[in-house]
C-alpha cells in the first residue's frame, strides 16, 4: 500500500483516476476496532491536528534522555515538516505548559495505554 504511485494505500486509484475509499481498507479498520472494543467516531480536524501533536510531543520527550531539547525540537521541525516559525514540540509544550499536556495525554490513555503512555520526561517536566 504505497500510495498513488502504486495504485492503492488509503485510497484506491482506479484506471489512474481519482481517489475512492478503499473498501478491504475499511472493513479492515472496523474489524480491528470491533476486536479492539472501539466504537468507530468521527474527529474533526482539530481533534486530528491535537492528537498528533500530543504523540509528537510526547515522543520528543521520551527521547530527552538520548538528547537536547533545542535538537530534539530541530529534528522534529526538519524531520516532520513542521513550521520554522514555531517552536517545536518540547519548547511549545513548556510554553503552554507541560502540566496541561500531561493531563491531555493522560485522558486519551484510556483509549490506547500502550501509544498514550506519558514519557517520564514529560511527568518531570508537568512537576
């Protein structure tokens, strides 16, 4: 599942023309939250865009023991693509405060412990 160039990744590209929902794709992902007892739910864009900055966040912080803040944030901006302007994500979140981060991770926990597992760096930071 390579993408369009392939023909086929989250979408399927018949005959080289637009995209359309993949339908094994789907059966698949109700089947795997059936299993996972998830109820399937609609996120809006924000909800998508929170969410990953949280896992970002948090991973940057799970890898503070490997390395500095300031080259962990510039990895994060260089690697994921993410605005030069900006802060990258362990100086945004000791911006906006870690403490608040935390606790936004914990509640998504629940869903996923294993993927929303606080980072101990960022436990240590939120004090």
């Amino acid at each position: 599942r390579l993408g369009a160039q392939a023909g086929v990744g989250w979408y399927r590209y018949p005959g080289g023309g637009g995209k359309v929902v993949d339908p094994l794709l789907e059966d698949m992902m109700v089947e795997e939250a059936y299993f996972a007892r998830q109820p399937r739910r609609a996120f809006t864009a924000e909800d998508i865009t929170a969410r990953l900055l949280l896992a970002v966040t948090n991973g940057a912080f799970a890898l503070l023991g490997a390395g500095d803040a300031a080259e962990i944030d510039l990895a994060a901006i260089e690697g994921l693509g993410l605005p030069r302007d900006r802060p990258g994500p362990i100086a945004l979140a000791r911006e906006c405060g870690a403490a608040g981060v935390l606790a936004r991770i914990e509640a998504l926990s629940p869903e996923d412990p294993g993927f929303w597992r606080p980072a101990p760096a960022l436990r240590a930071e939120a004090g």
